[in-house]
C-alpha cells in the first residue's frame, strides 16, 4: 500500500519549524507494513492545498495531512478538503461538547470563530482529539481515503494511538493483495558507509522483493534489510537466509541488530554482569562518561571520570609519570596506558577507558596531526590500546573517539 503525507503551513514552507510530523507518520505506517512514497509540504492556501491533495490522490493508496484544522481564517484544511470530497463542513457535534465544556471551565463562552475548529466534511469519519480539540476526520477524495489530523505533534500522536493505527490496519486490508514486509536494521561501527556497502554488493541479487538500504547516523551506520511478498512466511525465510549473509560479509563491523545502539549495548551489559567501570578523558572533555550515563540505573555500573586537559591533572589526578609525559607526549599510546591504569585503580573500577588526543582545529604537528586520538582501555586482563587517524571537525573527531571508547569496551565485555 503506497501512502502519501502532506503536511501543511507557512511556516513549514519558510523554513521555520521543522517538519517532524512527517516523520512520526512515516514510521508508524512503516510499522503497520504501509510504505510512505511521497512527502510533501504546501503552504496555507486554497489552491496549492487543492493541488497537493489532488496531486496525492493520483498517485497514492492513502494520503495523511496534517496542519490547517485550527480556528484562524488561514486554517484552510476543512474547506479545501471538504470541497474535493463533494461534502460541505458541519460542526462535529461530539467536537462541540468537548469544546464548549472547555471554554465552560475556563468560565468563557465559545465564540463563532472557535467552532471552526470543531467542522468536518459532512459524512466523514471523524477521530476524536483525546489531547486537543480539533478532532481528525477522514474522507474518500478520488476514491482515495484521505485522513486529516492537527499539526501538534501531540494531539496528532494521540489520535494515532486512539484508534487511528487500528483504522490504518484496516484500510491496507481492505485494499487487498497486501504486500507484507520483513525487515531487519543491523548497526554498524568503525567503517565508513562505503567500506560498509562494499561487501554487501550482490546479496539481494536473485532474492524476490529483497533490498537493501543504509542510513548514516554519524558515527554508526544502519543497514537495513527489508523483504516484501504476499506471504510473511515466505518474507521471513528471506530474510532469515540474507541474515546469514550480512553477519558473514560484515562480521565484527555489525555491532547489533535493531533499535538498542551501542551506547545502550554497552551500558546495559555492564549493569546485567554487574561489572563496573571509570573514565579518564583529555580531549573528549566527559562525552564518554556522559554516554555511559544516558541509560537509568546507568549508576550501577559507571563509578566517575577524571576529565584531565592539563598535563598536571593527568599526573595529580590519575599519576600520570611526568617523565612519561616528557618523553612521548600527552597524545600517546605510554600516556594513555598510564590513564586508563591510573583511573581504574583509583576509582576501583572493573574496568576503565582513557583518551587523549588533537581534537583541533589546531595543535597538530607534523608527527602528530589534528585528529590522532589514543585510546586504552584497562581491566584484570590487562591494557588494550587502539590509535585513531581521522582528520575531520573537532566535533567529530571527539564524537568518533567517544563512540570508539565505547566499542573497545563492547569487545572487552560482549
């Protein structure tokens, strides 16, 4: 079943909100085997409004529109849509309820231009605002179900989850021969998106409805896997036969698989052993121990952090060797050691990770450029090091070395 979102506004168009509500819409008829193949955004008038719902009844199986339903003359939605739909606007007498007890509480009346919230195309099939009190409504323009929502975020959740989810379900029933889809996302680290799709080249070749897609979420990327036929079971071997062929092509790069990334790998295993863990950081300045404390109950297994820029605090905080320092520098792999050694013994932590790099834009040197980064990582089996060469924005290099922290110590504790 092929959707399209319209969403509509100004202030969409100027650039001055952003656009989540498409988004939100997205995957949740994503979830419900519904694949979105057009979003489009017009702004609040009568006839680029009329065109875009006209243009999406052309071509979609079912348009969802959001915005335009409030009570100001440039909410056009109502109107526009009604007119299309062949059905004039009436007021939603279970809407006007709602409303006037409302107004009724906050010891006012309900004026004229109030009530233009409460209208639906006459006939529709109205969905009621649990959060809110515009209500959604839904009509058959072109012989295409059309379904309008408010443009708050939150009213247009609440009305999903009223109902409007099972309504969705029901019309890609109804419109027959449903594609079902089987879809996995895998997550990898340490690998460009290219060198990721490198391997992967050929393995949906001769699989009926497979393909494959992948999503940069800077350091990660997600490689997703999707099977589409007539038959979940026959999607489901599908894709069980192509899982097979990822982990093998991507091997240790694929770190997991679904929605839990490495951040919430990490810590969630060190809580389930009861393993606990301390960070020494110079040039990341506490990102991985702010990582390492975005999951609840993350106290159970984080102990604390020395954030050590200065040479001096690495020596009076972690006992850094000054003579270590002198002889191969802050940024170094004798240097690191000494950290994660120092941060683990005296928080008595299980474990513990040090960093220290050029973060820049400036510091480099010829032997030691902006975007060298040492990490270590130490625990009961001894120090593990790992060297960083990535020559990008400050931002990144210390993002990248946080999550490359994070993954030393996913392979230490799997």
């Amino acid at each position: 079943m092929r959707a399209e979102i319209l969403t509509i506004g100004d202030e969409l168009c100027r650039g001055e909100i952003v656009d989540g509500n498409s988004a939100t819409l997205a995957a949740r008829l994503w979830d419900l085997d519904i694949t979105t193949r057009w979003m489009t955004s017009c702004n609040d008038d009568e006839a680029d409004l009329a065109a875009a719902v006209t243009q999406a009844v052309s071509r979609a199986d079912l348009v969802v529109c959001s915005g335009g339903l409030g009570p100001t003359e440039d909410d056009l939605t109502v109107d526009v849509v009604a007119r299309l739909a062949g059905a004039p606007p009436v007021i939603d007498e279970g809407a006007r309820a709602r409303l006037e007890a409302w107004f009724s509480r906050a010891g006012t009346r309900v004026s004229d231009i109030q009530l233009r919230q409460v209208r639906v195309p006459a006939g529709a099939r109205v969905h009621p605002n649990p959060a809110g009190l515009a209500p959604g409504f839904e009509v058959v323009v072109a012989g295409v179900p059309v379904v309008c929502l408010p443009g708050f975020p939150r009213e247009l959740s609440a009305i999903y989850e009223a109902g409007l989810g099972a309504r969705f379900a029901e019309l890609r029933e109804a419109a027959g021969n449903v594609e079902r889809v089987a879809r996995r996302i895998y997550r990898a680290f340490g690998r460009g998106e290219s060198q990721i799709s490198q391997p992967c080249r050929g393995l949906i070749d001769g699989v009926p409805g497979a393909s494959i897609h992948y999503q940069v979420k800077f350091p990660e990327t997600l490689v997703k896997l999707v099977v589409r036929d007539r038959d979940q079971a026959a999607a489901d071997a599908r894709l069980a036969d192509l899982d097979a062929g990822i982990r093998e092509r991507l091997g240790a790069t694929i770190y997991g698989a679904g929605e839990e990334n490495l951040i919430d790998k990490v810590t969630r295993g060190l809580i389930a052993s009861g393993k606990t863990i301390a960070t020494a950081e110079s040039c990341t300045g506490g990102m991985i121990g702010e990582l390492l404390t975005r999951r609840p109950g993350s106290s159970k297994a984080y102990l604390g952090g020395a954030i050590v820029y200065s040479n001096a605090e690495k020596v009076r905080q972690l006992g850094v060797s000054e003579a270590t320092l002198e002889r191969h520098g802050a940024v170094s792999e004798e240097t690191v050691r000494e950290m994660a050694a120092g941060a683990r013994s005296r928080f008595g932590a299980d474990f513990a990770v040090a960093v220290s790099g050029v973060a820049g834009p400036d510091g480099g040197t010829p032997d030691k450029p902006v975007g060298t980064v040492w990490l270590a990582l130490a625990s009961a089996g001894g120090i593990a090091t790992r060297k960083l060469s990535w020559p990008g924005a400050r931002d990144a290099i210390r993002t990248l070395s946080s999550w490359w922290a994070l993954k030393m110590i996913d392979e230490a504790h799997p």
